[in-house]
C-alpha cells in the first residue's frame, strides 16, 4: 500500500515539475523574486545624493502620487510595511475593545494580527473554492444565525461583542464576491477594510483592490509585484481619514516648525525616502510586469489542461487580476500527499509551497470566534503555488 502510495506521489512531482519546466524552460526557480536594476539603483543614489533619506523628501511624495495614478485612487499613505497599514487603517477606522472584526481563515497571519494589534477580535470566516475570498452566500447565513441588529450595530449574540467590520483578502492577487459582500455589509452595518495586499494592478469593475470599502492595505513587500524593500501603503477616497491616518502614522504631531506637541497616541509608520525612491523606479515597471505576468499565467494555465494529478486554479473570470502568484490544485485523491509532493518538487529545484495554515489553528488565535472552515481546510490540502516571478515569462524587457 505504501509503494503505491509512493508511486503515486512520484508520478505527480513528475508530472507537476514537468509543466513547470515546459512553462519556464529552467531546472530550478525560487516562488517569486522581484525584478530590479540600474534603474533602482539610480533612483536610490539619487535619493541619498540628495540628502533625503528618512520619513521627509520629494521621492515620498511621488512614490505616493504614482499610486493614486495608477489606482485611481484619491489618497496613497505609504508605511513601512503592509502589515503596519492593516493596524493603522483598523485603528483610524476607530476599532473598539469591543469590535469583532470578520477575516478569512484563509490569510497571511499579518491580517490576524493587525486585528489583535488593534485590540479587536479577529471572527474567522470561511472561503469560496472559486475566487479564495470570503464566501459571502455562507457569511449571510452565518450572520444571520449569530447576530441581532441594536441600535444600528451587528451584535454577535454569542460573544456579546459588536460586529462592526469584515476584511475581505485578496488571496494571491484575486478578486472575489465584493458586491456581494458591499449588499451584506450595508445590511448588517459593517464597515469594509481590505487587505490588498497581494493585489496591486488588480481591478474589477472598473475599481482598484483596495477602493470597495472604506480603505484598503498594500504591501511592497521583497515578493510582491511592486516591491520597496519593505513598504506598504493605504489606499482611500476619504479626505477626513486619508488626513487622519496620515497623521497617526507620523506620530500623531502637530504641524509646527519645532514644537512636538502630539494630538493622540500615533506611530512611526512613515515610510523612509529610500524606500520610496526604490518604488518609484518600480512603479514605472508596473504595465510591463503585469503584462510579463499575464503571459506566465496563460502559459501555466494550457500547460495544466492535460493534467491528470492537478488544474490550474484560474481564479474568477470576472476580475482582472495580477496574477500575482500561480497556484494549481491537487486533484483529491493527492489531498493527503500535499507535503510529498512539495518535497518532491523543491528536491527539483522548483520553489513551490503550500498555502498558509489557517490562522484559526496558530495558538495566538485559538480564542477567537470562527464559522465552520471546511472549505478553506480543502484549499489548504490542495493548493500549491508554483514559481511566478515575472521573468520567467521570457523575453520580458529588464
Ligand atoms: C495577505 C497579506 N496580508 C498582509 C501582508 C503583510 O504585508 P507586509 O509583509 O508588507 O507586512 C502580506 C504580505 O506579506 C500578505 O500577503
């Protein structure tokens, strides 16, 4: 029985890492690494010639600029990294001791922590098989059994605690049921405040991730499409909470030439010049990599057809996404065998890996509220990215 389990496992690498090496023409690839080059350098030489190295300086500015351009966006507040957006947009948004906040199980531990970060509570809520985001048709009945509306708020009538916002996630770059999830939101008067973090240069509908609620976190993080180092940014249309946020990250100081008088508990979320002027030179990288990523993808995708021990995961049609990353999903019968079969395909050289556990299963999580997961439990055995850097889709300019 072993042996043949064993087979099993071995035909699936070798069929797997076969596709990969047709798509990519290489032995060995890492999951993602970001593109840079002289450009980048320049831009960072630049910015330390020029004196501005820290949380002031003109390369901020157009950093911030090129993001609402390309967005559409009407504020852009870059910060040190994603994660630090997630706290300080959920802390601007006046998140309470008191608040649940509804996030998938199915996430980067960074969208739990913010929540905890922010002293709310994360609820974990289920995903939907065809776009990773939140199942919205299950959250609705969900809700309904869980919560009474008083006084205009979403009590949770187990927890006795106040439902008053959901952070949709972008899993790997995809958009998932955003109109649905607007209606329910509207409802049940719960606030959106989305983790875009994955989805920079997706769009659905004519709107940027990011922009479907109230605010929404990125990340420029080394794996990301647009990286700054270490980086992230809030995206809003709200003048009020662009300004507030603005402040907080900058520790809350009052605008003087030389007094430091602070208003309220801020932070030191500003993101360095250095970091910016990194952006900028990757920004303008932008069209080209979405394009380059594009074509990984659609190779990816007519490589799987044939696949008998995984299909690509396409993610839904009515998005226009990143592709950010790739992911193909094991057939069920291989669910069991998800960590072979990793094994087998990074003994090849292939940096594949499994999506992340779900937060609900961390120890720092064990006491939050959660929905049954047994869909995102499915994904969890069955997905698995492939390598997706943007130039492995060949003749990419650099
Ligand atoms: C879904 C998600 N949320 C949040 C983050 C946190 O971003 P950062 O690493 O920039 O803190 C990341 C990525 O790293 C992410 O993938």
């Amino acid at each position: 029985m072993a042996k043949v389990q064993n087979n099993l496992v071995i035909e699936a690498v070798d069929e797997i890492a076969g596709a990969i090496r047709l798509v990519t023409g290489v032995d060995g690839a890492v999951l993602h690494e970001p593109m840079i080059g002289q450009v980048e350098l320049d831009a960072v030489h630049h910015c330390i010639s020029g004196g501005f190295v820290s949380s002031v300086g003109p390369a901020i500015t157009q950093f911030e600029n090129m993001i609402c351009d390309y967005t559409a966006a009407e504020h852009a507040i870059a910060v040190v990294n994603g994660t630090a957006a997630l706290h300080l947009m959920l802390v601007a948004n006046d998140i309470s001791s008191n608040s649940e906040v509804l996030v998938p199980a199915l996430t980067f531990v960074a969208s739990g922590n913010a929540i905890l970060q922010a002293n709310a509570m994360p609820h974990f809520v289920d995903s939907s098989p065809a776009d990773l985001g939140i199942d919205v048709s299950k959250l609705d009945g969900y809700l309904a059994d869980i919560t009474e509306m008083r006084d205009g708020c979403c009590w949770n009538v187990k927890t006795g605690r106040i439902i008053s916002h959901v952070m949709p996630v972008h899993v790997f770059g995809h958009i998932g049921n955003v109109e649905g999830l607007n209606a329910l939101a509207e409802r049940y008067n719960i606030k959106i405040v989305e983790d875009a973090a994955e989805a920079l240069g997706s769009w659905k509908g004519g709107c940027h991730a990011g922009l479907f609620g109230t605010c929404g976190a990125l990340s420029f993080n080394g794996n990301k499409i647009v990286t700054t180092g270490g980086g992230g940014a809030i995206l809003t249309n709200d003048a009020k909470l662009a300004k507030r946020i603005r402040a907080l990250a900058t520790t809350a100081k009052r605008d003087h030439p030389f007094l430091y008088w602070h208003e309220a508990r801020g932070f030191n979320y500003r993101m360095p010049a250095l970091n910016a002027a990194f952006g900028v030179a990757q920004m303008a990288r932008l069209d080209a990599m979405l394009e380059a990523k594009l074509r990984l993808r659609m190779t990816y995708q007519d490589a799987y057809l044939t696949s008998i021990y995984a299909t690509f995961f396409a993610g839904p049609d009515d998005c226009q996404g990143n592709h950010w990353l790739n992911a193909i999903q094991l057939d069920e019968s291989l669910s069991q065998h998800r960590d072979a079969i990793l094994h087998g395909l990074n003994e090849r050289g292939y940096g594949c890996r499994p999506v992340w556990n779900l937060l609900f299963e961390l120890p720092h999580f064990k006491d939050c509220p959660s929905m049954p997961l047994d869909q995102a439990a499915d994904l969890v055995n069955r997905l698995i990215n492939i390598p997706s850097s943007a130039m492995l889709a060949s003749d990419l300019v650099s």
